[in-house]
C-alpha cells in the first residue's frame, strides 16, 4: 500500500534514514534512470546491534525534532514518541519470547523493502532482494528476517521465506517470515 504525502517526511525518517546514516553500505535503491528511484530495500546483518546503536544516533535525534515540532503535520508523529518510550507496543512485541530468540539466534539480519505500486510486479523487489542476500552470503550471514501484513506473504515464500509466526495487531495479521541462506 503506498504511503500517503503527508507521511513521508516522517515514514524516510524512520525506515530509510537510520540505516543510510548507521549502516548505508545496506542500502539498495531501484532506479529507473533519469533519477526516477521506484524502490529501495534498507537492511543490515545484525538487528541487536543495529537497534542498539540506533537509540542514540536515531531515535533520540528523532525525538527531539518532533519536540521542537519538525513533524507537527505528520499523523504518525505520536505514534513514534509513544513507541519510543514505551509507552506502546509496535506490532513485533506482540510476538511469543521464543519467536524474538530464534529471530536473533537463527534469522539476525533485516530488511523493509518499498516499491512503487507503479513497478510492482515488474521484478524489481526480487532483484533488489537478490542484490541483499547475495550480499549477506558474502559476509557469511545465513539468516533474514522480516514483518509484513498478509498480503505481500506469496511473494516472500516464492523467495524461500517461511512464516514463523502470526499476530494480531489492530484487526491486522502481522506475520513474521525468516530465511535461511
């Protein structure tokens, strides 16, 4: 589903930006030529590490604009802070113990992946998703791991993703999905 104007500045601030700024070596843009991006995947090799080092470098950064009302416009702004500080759960803390373990034991690396609903379809998220996994073989990363609604669920099996579990989240089913190689 593609995310509405007013959610952009917001939605790159907390799905793109930490990574190009922690890890953007992780970082896969589609384009199109002429500079028309249509997709991207941001990702990393190791969730515990990254969330660790993203308290300071990102979310707290983060916080404090909203603060200062960089965001005021923003429908997700108060979802953010509530999260942030725990306030609320975010759909994966929902999820059993045992699920978050084997993610970080079996499944360690990441990713959110975005496409233009324009070029879905069109093979531009397997060829992105093939650029990153490629990648983590080559620094002996066996293991990804990913959330997503039901609807994307078909395309991530026919990649080789398995559905480790499912929750409820706001009338939702919120599915986490892992691969190995």
């Amino acid at each position: 589903m593609p995310v509405a104007r007013e959610r952009w500045e917001l939605f790159s601030r907390i799905w793109i930006e930490p990574y190009q700024r922690l890890l953007p070596q992780w970082t896969y843009v589609a384009d199109t030529g002429a500079n028309n991006i249509v997709g991207y995947l941001t990702g990393c090799p190791d969730s515990k590490k990254f969330y660790r080092m993203g308290r300071w470098r990102v979310t707290l950064p983060g916080l404090i604009a909203i603060l200062f009302g960089r965001y005021r416009n923003s429908p997700d702004a108060g979802m953010y802070v509530r999260r942030a500080l725990g306030m609320v759960k975010s759909p994966e803390q929902f999820y059993s113990g045992q699920i978050s373990s084997t993610l970080a034991r079996e499944y360690p690396a990441h990713l959110h992946i975005n496409v233009d609903a324009d070029h879905r379809r069109s093979g531009i998220c397997r060829q992105l998703m093939e650029s990153y996994i490629a990648d983590l073989r080559r620094v002996n990363v066996t293991g990804i791991h990913l959330f997503c609604g039901t609807e994307p669920v078909a395309f991530y099996r026919r990649l080789g993703f398995q559905v480790l579990e499912s929750v409820e989240f706001g009338g939702t089913a919120i599915f986490a999905l892992g691969r190995r190689g």
